[in-house]
C-alpha cells in the first residue's frame, strides 16, 4: 500500500506501530517543538507535493471530560499552554487556533504540558475535550505550507493521575489507529 499523497505523522513508534506497511511514516518525537520542526523540515524537502497532498497525524490523547473515548477527528485544535489573551492584550496577535477541515466538532487541546492531575484537567476541559502534545504543531506546519492536514487521536486515557501508566496503555491505542489509517487509506483511493 504505497501511497505518494499521503504521509502518516505519529510522534513514537509506539503510536504507529500498526500503521501498514508501505504508508509513508515521519516520528516526529514529542512536544511541540520536535513535532514543528520534523514537519517542517520534511515539507520543505519534499517539493513539489501532489496536488491531492495530506498529512494525517496520528496519535494518542488524554480525554479531558468524563465519558470521552474512542477515536476523533478534531475540527479544531488550540495551542494551550501559550499565554495568547496575555500577548493580546499587549497588542500581539499570535495564532492559538487552527480549523482543521473535515473535522469533527471536537477541540484538541495541544500543549507541552503532560496533564495528570485533575486541576489542570479540569480547566482545559472547559476549552477542549482533548488534550495532546503534537497535534497544534503538526496543523501549524502543514497550515504554513498550504497542505492539507488531518488530525486523528484515540483516547489512552483520562488526563489524570492514571496517565502517567501511559506507557501500558499505548498498544491499544495504536491498534485502533492503524486500522483506521488502513481504512481511510483503502477507501480514499490510490
């Protein structure tokens, strides 16, 4: 299943470990940072790019509202942990939300930040059902290169204290998330 109008972003190899085999796959490695700069500098590589180009990033995330599960296709992703209403107010406008087409009305919320405690959790709930590390930055690349992107997370775990075992929890995940990608890949075409 080699595809050249597709490329499958995770940020482990745990994530992607049921990605079939053919697709082409960029770890990015975690946090924002790591995810920006891999996308980047394999966009700016790859010129020119089919017309018909997507990114697909896939992973896991930390469901922030109680009864969120299963796997989601975010419309909108936010960046946060960057202090946007604070550089607003001192008259810099900086970019915290992507529109992801396609997507669902699920917000990812990406950012540096692991969250594990029920705090936290509980006040990014209120701006997003899902939290992650890479998804913000993987969107950001792709929104800077005029290509287009796909966020799909499945849900590990809670964003709680039971995350940090997310180690034993990152199979499952990443079952699910291979068998959607080679769903989506056998029905949009090749």
């Amino acid at each position: 299943m080699v595809r050249a109008d597709v490329l499958v972003v995770a940020a482990t190899r745990e994530e992607a470990r049921y990605v079939p085999d053919g697709v082409p796959l960029l770890v990015t490695g975690l946090g924002k940072v790591a995810a920006a700069s891999a996308m980047a500098g394999w966009l700016g590589a790859a010129t020119p790019l089919p017309h018909d180009f997507e990114v697909v990033n896939i992973g896991t995330a930390g469901a922030l509202r109680d009864g969120v599960s299963g796997l989601h296709l975010p419309g909108r992703v936010i960046n946060h942990d960057l202090s946007a209403d604070l550089l607003a107010g001192m008259g810099i406008k900086v970019e915290d939300t992507i529109d992801i087409e396609g997507g669902s009305e699920v917000v990812l919320a990406t950012g540096d930040v692991f969250i594990a405690d029920v705090i936290a959790r509980a006040a990014l709930a209120e701006r997003a059902a899902l939290v992650d590390m890479e998804g913000f930055a993987v969107a950001w690349a792709c929104r800077k290169a005029a290509v287009r992107v796909r966020l799909v997370k499945h849900v590990s775990d809670n964003a709680d204290d039971a995350s940090l075992s997310w180690p034993d929890l990152v199979d499952a995940s990443a079952r699910e998330l291979g068998e959607w990608v080679a769903r989506y890949l056998d029905t949009s075409g090749s």
